[in-house]
C-alpha cells in the first residue's frame, strides 16, 4: 500500500484523535517525521511497546514478529498480506509460522491482512475523519472495506461504534473470539457482523446463540453463493461453509441475518430506536391501496402476522377516516386523511386518539405489539 496510506491510516489518525499513548515509528532507515523519530528496529525503542502495526513484505514478518517477543509486545496488528489468502501453500506455513512465534511469545495477532483496530473512547482512530464519539455498537468485520463503508454509511444515520475490529485472514483472534468478546463488553449494546468463513463452526454456533441472547446481534454473510464462496477463499482464505448451514445457525441461535451493508444499517437504525417488538403480530397504517398490500408483503415475508382487525377498532376509525376511497381492515389505507381536513384533525388530535384504540385493541384481541413506529415499503407504516 503506498506510504501516504499507511500515514493516514495509522499514524494520522492516532495524532487526529488525540491518543495519549507513547507512539514510535520503526523503518530501517531510520530518520524522522513530524518531529517523530524514526528507530531502526524494535528493539532500539525506549519504551515498552503493547500494541504493533506491521506493513511490511510478508517474508519478513517472522523476524519482526521474533522482535516483538523479545520486546514483550502484547498485540500484533498484521496489516501486511500476501499469506493464506493466496492459496499458495509455502505462504499458508508462513502464516502457521507467525503463529508459531506468537504463542512463544504470548501474543495475539490480528490479522494478517486486515485494518485493525477502531477504538473512539480510546482515541485509537483508523481514518482522521472517523468520528472520535463513541456509541453503542460493536462491529466486527472480516473486510478492510467494509468497516470503511459501514462506519461512513453508519454516521449519516447518526450511528457510532463502541469498538470497530477488522480481523482478516483470523490466523489467531478470530470472529469467535470477537463476538464472545462483544457479548461480554459493557461499551457494546449491539453487535454487527461481517463474516466470510469460519475455522470452527461448533464454537461458533455456540458463541452465537451465547451473544443472541444477551445483546442484539446482526449477521451479514459475506460469500453465500457459489461465486461468493470462491470470492471469499481468494479475499481472506476462508473456510465459508454452504449457506444453508449458515441460515440454520443465526436462525436456531435468535441472530438477525442481513445481505448488504445497506440492510445491515437500517437493522442498526431500527434496533436501537425503535421499542422491541413484544410478539409477531402486526398492524400497518399507510396511504395508498397499493402501498398497504406491498407492506403486507414485506412484513410476512419477514415472519411478522398481520392482526385480524377487531371488528370495534373498525367502528372507532370510521369515525375519522371516510370509508370511500380507504381499507379499515389491516392493513388500513388512511387515504382520506391525506386531505386538508384530515392532516387539521391529526395535528388537532395530536394523532394519540387512533394510535391508542389500534394498540389497546390490538394488545388484549390481537395480541398486538407495541408503540414503535417503521416505515415500509413506500408510504406504508407498520407499527411493532
């Protein structure tokens, strides 16, 4: 990666951020940057060193590796590639070699091949526009790109993450590892995945089910077709497995499973402000015939109900919505609110009235579910 990158990534991010920790740059040819020096080696820093980024040759990272053993690092970040992920096999041993090394020198890697780590509360940046607030969210994700386009797309809705990891070819910390870390992690009400294979797919299912329990938890599945497979193998080196065992895993555990990143956000957005739905059943309120039988669609199409409206509502909503040109069934098409009169009246109203006969009626008749508020599909709101 050209030099000015691996500047931004970590060395102006940590300044933007303002980390209070010591920071010391390693290149062989020495010299000095911002007024940073520049040590030949690792073992010609002064200080203790905890935590490592390595952006160098593959073939090299044994000896560096051997460096920080002897330094008493703690962690290694293996930004570098060019190991399990190409396949070849002398660089699938030279990553079992890294391994290797660190379980002598009882260190954890990151990595290879990976962006590593973005900490907000604890000013470890990972791009000096990142944001340095902190938030409810922890991600782990098995793609460099993608916690760069998640976090972007994450803050135009107002999102913020606890702690970001991005774990690459998983040659020793792992998405097991991190979910479970997640689980267990009072910064984190929420975690979101992005996964392309698994090393241990019992520990994994065990892991899931342990995290779904406690905390929310969003599943995007990087690679769930053929092609993907393939994809996947050649990105990270992953051991993906068939969709299908996938499906059944989030699904037996109480995991969210999503297809994009797109999907993965608007899940984020939906599970942190809107009130937890208290069972499947349904009731949509929109403008439009056309509209309300799409969003009957999508809600059953995700495992929802649509509540039978009890025949009382029905009574109370002709009372304010005409009955030519509207359904006052479920799902209810409101359209002749949409006139002057009728916007007066939910504004007059406050839009209490209905609200509160649609969720009494629907709690003790149709086993309703709440006061949360979604749009869907056009025009069409559903409340859960």
């Amino acid at each position: 990666m050209p030099k000015f990158w691996m500047r931004m990534l970590y060395f102006d991010a940590l300044l933007k951020s303002g980390y209070p920790g010591q920071i010391y740059l390693v290149n062989p040819k020495g010299g000095e940057l911002d007024g940073f020096p520049i040590y030949r080696t690792l073992t010609e820093v002064p200080g203790p060193v905890d935590h490592v980024v390595v952006s160098i040759p593959a073939k090299f990272t044994p000896a560096l590796l051997e460096e920080c053993k002897a330094k008493g690092v703690k962690v290694v970040h293996m930004f570098a590639s060019g190991f399990a992920e190409t396949g070849d096999p002398d660089r699938i041993q030279l990553q079992n070699q890294l391994v290797e090394i660190a379980r002598q020198g009882n260190i954890r890697i990151i990595g290879p091949n990976c962006l590593g780590i973005y900490h907000p509360k604890g000013k470890i940046g990972l791009s000096p526009d990142f944001p340095n607030d902190s938030g409810p969210i922890g991600y782990l994700c098995q793609s460099g790109g993608n916690v760069d386009f998640m976090v972007r797309l994450a803050v135009t809705r107002g999102l913020r993450f606890s702690k970001v990891v991005s774990y690459g070819n998983a040659c020793d910390i792992n998405e097991c590892d991190l979910i479970d870390y997640f689980a267990d992690d009072p910064e984190t009400e929420v975690i979101a995945a992005y996964i392309e294979g698994v090393s241990d797919g019992r520990r994994f299912a065990e892991v899931v089910k342990k995290a779904a329990s406690v905390k929310p938890l969003v599943i995007f599945k990087g690679g769930y077709t053929v092609g993907g497979l393939r994809a996947a193998a050649s990105h990270t080196g992953s051991l993906a497995g068939t969709d299908a065992v996938w499906e059944g895993i989030v699904r037996q555990a109480g995991a969210i499973r999503v297809y994009s990143i797109e999907g993965m956000v608007d899940m984020l957005v939906a599970l942190l402000r809107m009130t937890p739905p208290q069972g499947p059943n349904t009731c949509v309120i929109g403008t439009g015939g056309g509209a309300s039988v799409m969003a009957t669609d999508e809600i059953e199409r995700a495992g929802l109900r649509m509540a039978r409206m009890p025949l009382e509502i029905g009574r109370q909503l002709e009372d304010f919505i005409d009955v030519a040109n509207s359904m006052l069934r479920n799902p209810i098409d409101a359209s002749p609110l949409t006139a002057h009169d009728g916007y007066d009246f939910l504004i007059a109203s406050g839009n209490r009235k209905p609200m509160e006969a649609l969720r009494d009626k629907a709690t003790k008749e149709a086993g309703g579910i709440g006061s949360g508020c979604t749009m869907c599909c056009g025009n069409g709101a559903a409340w859960t």
